[in-house]
C-alpha cells in the first residue's frame, strides 16, 4: 500500500527512531534509506554511525543530499519501502545552493510531486523549528522559514503525520480508512 508518513519533533525526541520503526512495519522486498546529511565534522559523521548502526543489513542506503526528489522517484518502486532522514538537513544544503526562497520553493515543489509519483510507501522525518525565538539574522530566518514550509508542503501531500515529543509519537494527521 502507498503511503506517505512525515514524522517531526525537535532534536533528540525520537524521530529518526520512530521512522525506522513505521518503515520497518512494511513487508517489502527493499528498503531504501536515502540520507541528506553532508557529515562536514567528526561529531557529525558520530551521529551518522550511530544511525547506520541502528539499521540493519537489509538496508541499502542512498546518499541525496541535494537531489531529493530525483533519488525519491529512482527508488520509489512498488517493491521498496523508503525512508527519508532528513528534511531539515536537505533543507539546510538547499540554502546552500541558494538564498532565494523561490528557488526554495521550487524544490519542494519537486520534491511533494516525487512523493506524488512514488509507488511505495516513503517515511520521511524533519525537525519542527518554528516553535522557538525569532532568529536575529537573516540566514537563520531563511533556514526556519525554508524548513517550515518543507513541512507544511509534505504534510499536506502525506497520508499521515506524527509529531514527536520526549520520545512519544503523537498523531497529527491519523491515518485515513479507506
């Protein structure tokens, strides 16, 4: 069955673990993690083998962290079950192709149409950033605006989101009966 999951939260709330979990609930020949981070440190590339530890074998991993849309389409067969982690960092490497919002936009226009077109079901996490203070420059600003409509725009195109907090999932947007 095709569905589309977005699990959010903020850090540390059980996102990404959440998310393996709901892909790991389908029964599908593949999986497919498709991975946006960019590991520019030694803490971050921790992080990293922390999460390719929590996986296992059965994995096969899709480094994306730009052209998202593109590896969503590639690996959206009806035989895979996708995972996407994360938006917020594809957010972040979007800003670093451009500072322009529309350019923005038209990437998440990409990327709701791949999730549109996919044949399996894609789990995708994202951090909720919007919660806090105003940022007091203008690329923080950019980055909480960019990844607040990430958000929205594959919330609305998703048949379910699950909103993380201290580690419990709690629904957003239930899944529908059909």
């Amino acid at each position: 069955m095709k569905e589309t999951i977005l699990v959010v939260g903020g850090c540390r709330s059980g996102k990404s673990r959440r998310a393996l979990e709901l892909a790991e609930s389908y029964q599908h020949a593949h999986k497919i993690f498709i991975a946006t981070c960019m590991p520019h440190d030694e803490e971050m590339q921790m992080r990293v083998q922390r999460h390719q530890a929590e996986r296992d074998k059965s994995w096969h991993t899709v480094e994306a962290p730009v052209e998202l849309p593109q590896a969503v389409v590639a690996h959206g067969t009806d035989d895979n079950v996708v995972l996407v982690d994360c938006l917020t960092l594809w957010t972040s490497n979007l800003l670093m192709e451009t500072d322009q919002i529309d350019a923005i936009e038209g990437y998440i226009q990409e990327l709701t149409a791949a999730l549109n077109r996919t044949q399996c079901p894609v789990v995708l996490v994202s951090n909720e950033v919007g919660t806090g203070i105003v940022p007091e420059n203008r690329l923080a600003r950019l980055f909480r605006d960019a990844n607040g409509l990430v958000n929205q725009r594959v919330a609305a195109c998703a048949n379910q989101v699950v909103w993380m907090v201290a580690g419990i999932p709690v629904p957003i947007k239930p899944p529908q009966n059909k």
